[in-house]
C-alpha cells in the first residue's frame, strides 16, 4: 500500500512539473512574438545575446518594453540604439552596497 501511495506522489509531481514547464514554454513563447513584432532584427539579436549571457537583465528589458508599448511611448519598432541606451539604464540600475570597515 505504501508503494502504491509514494508511486501516486511521484506521479502527481511529475504531472506538476510538466504542467509547469508548458505554461513556461507558453509565457516564452508569447514573450518571444511580441518581442519579433516590437524590436528590429538587429535589436532583437541583441536581446537575445543578453538573454544567454544575464537572463535576469534579459527579464528586466523584456519588461521596460512592454510597459514602454503600453504605455503608448514607442513609435515604432525599437532600434538596436534605443535597445542599446534601455539596456544601459537596466545595467546601472544595480543596489548600492555599503561595506562597514
């Protein structure tokens, strides 16, 4: 009987993980199409070289773009310049860290 009890855990967990990892491919996805349809090519090469390297960096643009397109404050699809000046924003943007001696 506790086999049968722990082989229903387990199943139930791996039934959560692929649930889980669908609903991440799905978020990625939509990510991914209404990025193609707001950056340039070049700009989104860009984002794409930064999502490899600095995912969190990635996240934090993803994010300034959407919110500058609703927001009604893109004219246009954003250029690798405009990419370029955002993501030095985002980058400077780091916590102040006080060390005490």
């Amino acid at each position: 009987m506790e086999y049968d009890e722990i082989k229903g855990q387990r199943m139930e967990e791996l039934k959560k993980r692929q649930l889980e990892e669908e609903r991440q491919e799905e978020t990625e996805a939509k990510i991914a199409l209404i990025i193609r349809t707001l950056l340039t090519d070049e700009a989104r090469n860009r984002l794409n070289n930064v999502k490899i390297v600095n995912q969190q960096l990635y996240l934090k643009t993803v994010q300034s773009i959407l919110y500058l397109q609703n927001a009604g404050q893109l004219q246009g699809k954003v250029g690798e310049q405009e990419l370029k000046m955002l993501l030095e924003k985002l980058r400077n943007k780091k916590e102040i860290k006080i060390t005490r001696k």
